[in-house]
C-alpha cells in the first residue's frame, strides 16, 4: 500500500511551484536582461590606447614568445634526432620519421598557432608602445625595447622553422604568405627591431638588454646567411649531400658576436625564458618529455633506459644521464651534453629555453674563422666554449677535424634550442629514424609548412611547397 503523502510535503511543493512562476513573470517581464551581464576581467580594445597598457603588453609579448618557443621546441626536436618518440601520439610519430612538412599534423600545427599569435602579439604591442613613445606617454621606455627583442625572438624563430608564413595576418584578417622565396626577410624584420630596441636600451643605459639584443641581432644576421645555404631546398638521391660551401661567415653577425661577447665578460651567459605555472603557462615540452613522456632525449646522445616501460626515458647512473654522444677531443661521453640532458630530464614540466648564449657568439665567430682559413683563431674560440665546461681538455688542433669539431659543438652547445636541423641538412647529416620517402630524408632544406588551421581559415594560403610536393 501506498504511503499517504503529508499535508506539508504537499504545500511545500505548491510553495515551490508558486515560486517557480513568479521568476517566470519576472524573467519575461524584464525581458531577460537579468542575463545581460558585464565582466570586470574582460579587457576592451580601446583600454590598450591607455599609455598605461605599455607594461602589460611587453610583458604579453614576453609571456606569449616563450609559449610559441616551448611549443615549438616540442616538435622542432622531435623531427631531428635529439628526441626520439616513445609515445602513443601518430602526430609525434610522423615528426620523428622526417615527415616534417605535412601541415596536417597536430603539434607542428599548435606550435605553428603559437607562434602566429606570439608574433602578432610582438607587433601589436610595438604599434601601441611606439606611438606612446611618440607622444612621450610612455612611462618605461625599456618596455618598447623588451617588446623590440622579444618580436625578434619570434621573427628569427618563423625563418628558422618554417618554410613559409604569412606575417601580415591581423587576427581575423588573413594576408597571403610571404613566399618561400622571401622568407630571408623575416630575419630583415628581426634586425630591424633590434635596431631600434638597441638605440632605446643605449639611452636608457640599460646594459642587461644591450647584451640580449646585440647578442640576438648576431643571431639573426648569422641565421639568414644560413638560411641561403640551404635555399631553395635540394632534392637528394641517395646518400645526403652536405651543402658544397656550408660554413658561415657573415660580417655583420660576426661583428655583434664580438660586441656580445665584450659585454657577457667571461660568463657563460645566456638568455634563458621558461614557462610557469601562473603566468605564460604553455609546457609542451616539458610535459611531453618529463610527464606524459610521448617522447625522450634521442638515442644518438643520451641511452634509453632499458628497465622502462618503453624504454621511455634516459638511463640514469649514479645521478646522471648516461652519455651516448663522444667528446671528438677526449673520447669520452661529453659533459657540456650532460649537464644540458641532465637540466632537461630533470627539470619537469616547465622547461627553460635558451634563446641566445655565449657559447653560441664564440660558434659564430669559431665558424667564421674556419671558413676564413683562420685556425689559430678558430682553435682559441673553440677552446673559450670547452672551457666553460669542467673536465673538457683544450682542443689543440690535432685529431678530429676542424669542421667536425665544429659540428660537434654546435650539436652539444646548442642542444634543443632549434638549431639542429638546418645544421643536420648542411652538414649532409640524417636521422637514421626517418624514412626513406619522408621529406626530411629526400629534400634538403624541408622545414615546417604553413599548417592546416590555417589554411582552413585563410583563403590567400595555397599550398605550393616543393617539400610537399
């Protein structure tokens, strides 16, 4: 039998239907505007015209750069041969294998959107500082200069990835390519910038980033020479052929190399960015090597851990990566790869990013003496890199070759920080991972394409690559 239901259960429900219908009459009444609500946290257009807006727009600049680097280290390093993939991702996979230019491939495609964003960002805030500038409303003038840098950043990162990319796209606004043909122009851009952040940064008397900026602009001078060693891209039958002349030797970059290294001292300094939890957010790598583990430091420099599950992470022996890649000199596992392994597997989530370094300046001018014929002066510059690295013995001349060891330092001084490929492909290097039909493996000079979201959404983006082809 069923329970009889009380008198008060039965009002308390009239109660609440009665209820219910008046918030009906009331919402109809007011014609719903009890929804139309504003956001504090939301920030307009116009707010950005506010000379006050120039902090938080450099610091955007800063914060979405390192989000671009990070997602774009993630698969620039999985298509040569420092990360191996271990993971369950056919994104990765692809990558590892050479098929570098396939636009359709998930994470080439997010850090393609990153760095879009990150350079619009760049240019945007130059636009808004530059005119404060002007009008002498801008309160920090090393905000304009930051924000000079830090676009560079991205400029030079665009060239030395991809093959082509439309730089005057404005958020909704689609712009046709540059041209792969073109593409040495981004670096233009990038020096350019540095200019202008350098004249700032003088008068200011800001000599932390004087350093930074000179220390770019020689990078972006010696990345747009190399970029023509290796343009327009090589079909290769067979073995890889390294490019006939494949050292650089651009005064310009050489110059800045010098005025970098003159102002770093004899630190081993470097302009290190990292991502953070609070702030620029974005852990691609970091969570792909350290945490979810779709890939691990590549077999070629450091050996796979064999208890893994997987053999997804580095073998570690008394604390320590164990070192696959040899010193030429000692013949021993090489300790500047060491220490750099040992910061990256141990670093977590949020990995640093070396943007520039002065191990990279005394490379620039190191090469630049070689292609010179200069090898007392190659052997000294050489020498000041081993010698930031305990236990490296002086490189005397004897032995390995010049342009081996060169080689080999730029590959272990330079570790996971987007220079490998192009150093892969003008050395006549090949990953033994890629596939014998990928792009990696039969076209010199394949580097990311414009990806897949934005061709969807860009009508001007026709897809024409002769690495696609």
């Amino acid at each position: 039998m069923r329970a009889p239901t009380s008198s008060f259960s039965r009002g308390a429900r009239a109660r609440r239907a009665a209820a219910a219908s008046l918030a009906a009459l009331v919402l109809a009444g007011a014609g719903c505007k009890v929804l139309d609500v504003e956001n504090p946290n939301n920030v307009v257009d116009a707010a950005l015209d506010d000379p006050a807006a120039a902090p938080p727009l450099a610091t955007g600049t800063v914060g979405s750069t390192i989000r671009a680097l990070n997602a774009m280290l993630d698969v620039y390093g999985t298509a040569t041969d420092e990360l191996d993939f271990v993971g369950s991702q056919d994104g990765f996979f692809q990558l590892d294998v050479g098929n570098v230019s396939r636009a359709v491939l998930q994470f080439s495609d997010n850090g393609y959107l990153q760095l879009a964003s990150a350079r619009w960002t760049g240019d945007e805030s130059i636009r808004r500082l530059a005119a404060f500038d002007q009008q002498n409303q801008l309160a920090n003038r090393n905000d304009l200069a930051t924000s000079y840098l830090y676009a560079a950043i991205n400029y030079v990162t665009i060239g030395d990835m991809f093959d082509d990319f439309p730089i005057a796209s404005n958020r909704a606004e689609g712009a046709a390519p540059v041209g792969e043909a073109q593409m040495s122009l981004v670096y233009d851009t990038a020096a350019a910038y540095l200019d202008r952040g350098l004249v700032i940064a003088t008068t200011t008397n800001n000599a932390a980033l004087r350093t930074q900026i000179i220390a770019m602009r020689a990078r972006a001078k010696y990345s747009k020479a190399l970029w023509a060693k290796l343009n327009p891209p090589t079909r290769q039958a067979g073995a890889p052929e390294p490019v006939a002349n494949p050292l650089v030797n651009d005064p310009g970059a050489s110059a800045d190399a010098a005025a970098a290294l003159a102002l770093m001292g004899s630190a081993d300094f470097t302009l290190t960015v990292a991502p953070t939890s609070n702030g620029t957010a974005g852990n691609n790598f970091g969570n792909d090597l350290n945490s979810r583990r779709e890939v691990r430091i590549g077999q070629a420099y450091a050996t796979p851990d064999p208890a893994a599950q997987g053999q997804n992470r580095t073998l570690v022996v008394n604390g320590q990566p164990a070192i696959a890649l040899a010193d030429p000199v000692s013949g021993q596992p090489d300790p500047a790869l060491r220490a750099r392994v040992s910061a990256l597997i141990n670093g977590g989530n949020f990995l640093p990013a070396i943007v520039v370094s002065a191990r990279e300046m005394q490379l620039i001018l190191a090469e630049a003496a070689l292609a010179q014929g200069n090898t007392a002066e190659f052997t000294t510059r050489v020498n000041a890199v081993r010698a930031f690295t305990p236990g490296l013995p002086a490189y005397t001349g004897a032995g390995v070759a010049p342009q081996e060891l060169l080689a080999h330092m730029r590959r272990v001084n330079l570790f996971m920080q987007g220079r490998r490929l192009a150093d892969m492909y003008r050395f006549g290097q090949r990953d033994p991972r890629w596939q014998q039909s990928s792009a990696a493996y039969t076209t010199r000079g394949c580097f990311f394409p414009i990806t897949q979201t934005e061709r969807q959404s860009n009508p001007l983006v026709t897809p024409n690559s002769a690495c696609e082809s």
